[in-house]
C-alpha cells in the first residue's frame, strides 16, 4: 500500500501532478526520498514514524509488509525462569500476549527491543549489538543455581542462541511464541513503483525477508517485467540480510552499521533520491 504522498491514478500519474517539466525541477530540488519500507506491520509504520521524527519531510515511506506476524498457541511455562531472552520485539509482543508476568527481567538483543520490553512493563536490558552480544550479556547475567534463560522467539528465528550458552554450561528453555508467514504477491501499486523505476530505497530487515524480496524480483524479470533498480539503494539490517540482494540491480546495497533500527537509520543517512 502505498503513502499519503504516494496516490496513484489511471495513466500512471500522481493525482494533481504538476506540468513534467516542472515536475522534474521541483523533484531534483525538493523531493522527498520515496522509501519501500518491507517490516511487518505495525513495526513498519513504527519506523516510518522514527525516520520522520528524525528527518521530517526526506522521505515518503511506502510499505510492502513481506511478512505478517501470527502468534502460535504454544504453553508458556515461566516456572524455574530466572530471566527472559529476546532477539525481536515480535518475541516481547508475543509474550505480552501470552502471560501477564512482568516481573521477570528481558535480555534484549538490541536497544528497539529493549524498548518494546519496557514498553509492556518489562525491566529489560539491551545487548546493544546481534544474537553474539546477547549470548555474553546473557552469560554474565545468569545466576548459577537461580534458574534457567528462557529464549522467547520466532518459528524461524536465525542462529542457535540457546545451543551457545548450553555450550558454556547454562540452563537455557526455548519457547516459540509467533511465527512470521510470507504476505503474498507484490501489491498493484508497488508492482508499477517497482516497474517504472519510482523507489529510491528499499529497507531489508531480516534475511527471509531479503529473500522473499529476492524470488519477487527474479520472477518478475523471468516473466519480461523486471524491476527499475539501477538508482535504487538497498538498505539491509545485516550481511546475511544484504547477501540475497547481490545481483538484482540495485545501484548500491548498504549494511547497516549494527544490526538494528539504530543501525538501519545511520545506513539512511546522507540517502538522497537518484532518479532522475
């Protein structure tokens, strides 16, 4: 679906479009940076909120959720937990969702998880970096003797978090709370945004999703409807998220500097449109 800034009309045409040669003029100017943003929703508009509380009026978010967010009926057993893991806010929403306990403290794997921690009442701390960062946040936390880590994440959540600290002799539960599933084909409107070469930017958040992205874009080039990417920028939360999107066209793939909203914003920044 596409953005208040991003209504299309029959013909091809913004409604209330300007003469084109002025068009041109005033987009080379002043035109904001038109940015796919591919997360899920809510957490999408959520960082679309973030972008324009930082830079008000650069960017024109549109959104293409690649994945929806569906919470799993799994049994939360919270006895013998001395402490909760996180590697997503989906995990923390989930959760929520689940139990009405928040007086067990939340290892977080970065500072927006953290936040959505604290956001549903959770005393959370952030490892600051990726799955690694938490692992020793998590070891230096765990008490001997107080109770196991329990790992809160996704059906197809990346790495083997809870292995690793078995590894070093710490008692680790892992519960699946949600699962993330594939939306579908590409919208109407985001099909032509794609085709007519009208994105200047495209934020990849997770490798599945950078896949998906991938197989979209490969199968449109097979059926003769490639995507107009050459002065399009992909923005990609980490190498193994940047990893698919070599050889699809881009003009630059960009990886954050962490792996986080933190991250993806730094990697935005000094971002201006290269269409013409």
């Amino acid at each position: 679906m596409v953005g208040p800034r991003g209504r299309w009309r029959r013909g091809g045409g913004r409604a209330g479009a300007r003469h084109p040669r002025h068009a041109r003029l005033g987009r080379a100017m002043t035109a904001p940076i038109r940015l796919l943003v591919t997360r899920p929703l809510p957490q999408g508009q959520e960082f679309a909120a973030a972008l324009a509380a930082r830079w008000p009026d650069r960017f024109d978010p549109v959104f293409w959720p690649l994945l929806h967010i569906e919470q799993e009926p799994a049994p939360l057993e919270l006895e013998g937990v001395q402490a909760l893991m996180f590697t997503s806010a989906n995990g923390v929403a989930a959760f929520a969702r689940a139990s009405d306990r928040r007086d067990l403290p939340a290892l977080c794997v970065g500072e927006g998880t953290a936040e959505a921690a604290r956001r549903a009442g959770l005393a959370a701390e952030s490892a600051d970096g990726d799955a690694g960062a938490l692992a020793r946040l998590a070891a230096a936390a765990w008490l001997p003797g107080g109770g196991d880590l329990l790992h809160v994440r996704g059906r197809d959540s990346a790495g083997d978090l809870a292995g690793a600290l078995r590894a070093e002799g710490i008692g680790v539960r892992e519960v699946i709370l949600y699962s993330a599933r594939a939306t579908g084909s590409v919208p109407p409107d985001i099909t032509a945004l794609l085709a007519e070469g009208g994105i200047d930017a495209v934020t990849l958040f997770s490798p599945r999703s950078a896949r998906i992205l991938a197989a979209f874009a490969v199968e449109a080039a097979g059926a003769g409807r490639g995507w107009a990417l050459d002065r399009a920028s992909a923005i990609a939360i980490s190498p193994a998220a940047a990893a698919p999107l070599t050889g699809l066209g881009f003009a630059r793939i960009i990886t954050a500097p962490r792996p986080d909203r933190a991250g993806m914003l730094a990697a935005l920044d000094g971002l201006a449109p290269m269409r013409p």
